[in-house]
C-alpha cells in the first residue's frame, strides 16, 4: 500500500500561509564531519548535491509517513531554507536575500536501497526521493534569525536525543551550499534547501515518538505512522 500523501503547503511556524508554491527540496550530503565518520565515507573535495521531488515534500506534524517493505528508514535531521526569488549562478549576498526563512526538515533515507545503490555506482534518487521523504516544520521568516550559522537543533526519538546539531559545525556554509547549488540547478521561489545532517542517524517504526526542536524557535512532536 501507498503512503497517505499529505496536503502540503508552506507554512509559518505560526501557521500562517507563506505565498510561496511547493517546489523542489535540493539537499547536500555529507556537510557534517560527524555523520561522515559515522557512515564509513570520506570527506569529498566537491559537494555531493541530490534533489527530491515536490512530492517528497509534507507536514512534519502530526504525524509522518514511512514505507514499510523497502529496508530500513533512517532519519536525517536538517536546517531547512525556503528560497522566494529566483537564484541562478548566486554570490553570497544574492543568495541572503533570497532566502524567506529557515525551519528544519527529515530528509527520509531508505538506508539498505541507498546502501546497494552505492555499492553500485549508482544515483541515490530511489532512496531520497520516495512519497513523503521530506517532513517540513513551519518556516522562521530570515529578519527573526539574525545569525543562522549558529543555529543549533537536536532531534528526540521516545524521549531520547538521536540528532543534536550545530550550524557552525557544517562543512560548507548556508550560503555556501546554496550559492554552489545554484551553479548547477537554478532554485527558483518555493523551492527548500536542505543543508546537510550531523551524526546520529538511525531507523525509525512505526509508533516511534518523536521530538524536533529548533535552537529557542520551538519545539514540536511527531508520531511515525
């Protein structure tokens, strides 16, 4: 059976509507030296970008859907950007003004369809961007955070700290990510950039509960269904 897809739109953390459409969620992997470590990799001169679709893309709350029959699904919790202007080869000070706030986000891994995809040689796609990979909380306009490369964020799975992050600890930097991505695909207003997750990663069931908080922003609970 097919996950139940969510009605998705963007939100303000306080619920208000943003007039954004819901675009694509363009990721960097390996950003963290720790969640390098962790998974046997090696810190690669050039950033390694993948991209989900629109329809990765749901609400954190109430609840998030995994699949079930496809191996073990791995949280991975991020910084997450909304772009609202369009950016195209982007310097640093073109990229800060188009960013409309900032939030966090799952990025949904199936861990075993990612391990033999690697082994492969092949792309990650089928890993990353399945139904519902990508549970968003409401957005934190940018004029409320006046330092997002220190923003720290920590992810509770049954009461218990999984993910504790810390923007300064990325490899590559907010703006840097998203200026280097934007030599490659051109982001376009309601797109979400993810920035790349700290150690900790591991599977999630159904029933797990789950905590987000998002450095003195808030905090929200889940339940994996």
């Amino acid at each position: 059976m097919l996950p139940k897809m969510h009605k998705y739109q963007h939100l303000q953390h306080d619920g208000n509507f943003i007039d954004l459409p819901v675009g694509k969620a363009v990721c960097i992997g390996q950003n963290y030296q720790d969640h390098i470590a962790e998974m046997n990799s090696i810190t690669a001169p050039e950033a390694l970008f993948f991209i989900k679709p629109s329809t990765a893309i749901c609400a954190m709350t109430p609840y998030i859907s995994i699949p079930h029959n496809q191996g073990a699904v791995h949280n991975e919790i991020e910084v997450a950007v909304l772009i609202k202007s369009e950016l195209k080869n982007a310097n640093s000070h073109q990229v800060a003004a188009a960013i409309w706030g900032y939030s966090l986000a799952l990025d949904l891994t199936l861990r075993d369809r990612q391990a033999a995809l690697k082994q492969q040689g092949r792309p990650w796609e089928l890993a990353k961007g399945f139904d519902n990979a990508c549970p968003v909380a409401g957005f934190i306009a940018s004029n409320k955070i006046s330092q997002p490369q220190q923003l720290k964020f920590a992810l509770k799975v049954n009461g218990q700290v999984r993910q504790s992050g810390d923007a300064r600890h990325m490899i590559r930097s907010i703006t840097t990510v998203i200026s280097e991505m934007s030599q490659h695909f051109t982001l376009l207003p309601g797109d979400i950039v993810l920035t790349g997750t700290p150690a900790g990663v591991g599977p999630l069931h159904s029933g797990d509960q789950l905590e987000v908080q998002f450095d003195n922003f808030f905090t929200l609970q889940s339940q994996v269904n």
